[in-house]
C-alpha cells in the first residue's frame, strides 16, 4: 500500500525550527531586517536635523542620508542568518554576497547618478527662461550613499540583528 505524503506533513518537514505561539513573527532574519531599515529611515529625520537644522520628516520616506537603509536592511538579513544558521551555510554566503552588491551599488552607481542629477539641475536653472527644459521638474539628487553613511548603516543593521537575537533566544 502507498503511503501519501499531506500538505501538513510535507509543511513539518521543511520547517526550519518549531512554529511557537510568540509576539515575535518566525522568520527571524526577516524580522531583523525589517526593523533595521524602518530605523535607519526614522533616524534620518534626526541626522538631518542634526546637519541643516530644520525638521523634514519626508526624509523618513526618501532615499540617500545618514544612515543608508538599504545597508541597514541587507547587513542585519545577513548578521540574522549568521546568528542564526550559523557561518558556514549556503544562505549565509548568498546573504553576505547580496549585502556587498547592494552596499557598492549605493557608494558607486546610485551616489554617482545623484551627483549627476545635482549639475544637470544647476544646468537646467542656469538655462533662459524661453528654453524648452527650462521649466522641467528638477531630478532627484539624494540617491546614493557616501561610505561612511554605508558604514553607519551596515552596522546599525548587525546591532539590530544581535539585539533581536538576544532576546528572542
């Protein structure tokens, strides 16, 4: 006789550790990383402030700024699955090697096209006003991230991680 193999079986077996009825959600890593990038966007407003003075909470929604939140994002997703899983796992390695693409991309192409929208909007406001790109919404110049607003934000992301860590386990 064939034995059949049901959803709730076949759930158990690919389940990582046991579902506990807890405030927390599951999946740790995903969790960390989350909370990591909603505080690295909430503490631009005060970065900000702390730079120019003034008070913008659009910078809780923008990209660009202190601390960079995709770094933030993608290093506490790794630090998660490193604490979690351990170092020498395959998801740890995919993690780590997604959190250098995307930190990279930040400090090269993303922070380079913002200086580029920076002089083409100094090029569009210098044009007369008869000019037919003369009246043109101005680009988006807060793109990229400086290295050291990467750094601030990879490692808010492992302390989000390892605070986490240590009080769900």
């Amino acid at each position: 006789m064939d034995e059949v193999m049901t959803v709730a079986d076949a759930s158990s077996t690919f389940r990582a550790y046991p579902s506990d009825p807890s405030i927390m959600p599951s999946n740790f890593p995903l969790v960390a990383a989350f909370l990591a990038c909603f505080l690295a966007q909430f503490l631009k407003i005060f970065t900000h402030w702390f730079k120019e003075k003034r008070w913008e909470s659009r910078k809780m929604l923008s990209s660009g700024g202190m601390p960079s939140s995709h770094s933030a994002l993608v290093t506490a997703l790794a630090a998660a699955i490193g604490l979690q899983e351990g170092l020498g796992g395959s998801a740890f390695a995919i993690a780590v090697i997604l959190a250098c693409v995307v930190m990279y991309d930040a400090t090269g192409v993303r922070l380079h096209a913002g200086r580029q929208a920076e002089l083409l909007n100094q090029i569009v406001c210098e044009l007369p006003p008869e000019h037919p790109v003369a009246n043109v919404r101005p680009l988006r110049d807060s793109l990229g991230h400086t290295p050291l607003q990467v750094l601030a934000g990879s490692l808010l992301g492992t302390a989000v991680a390892y605070f986490l860590i240590s009080f769900t386990y």
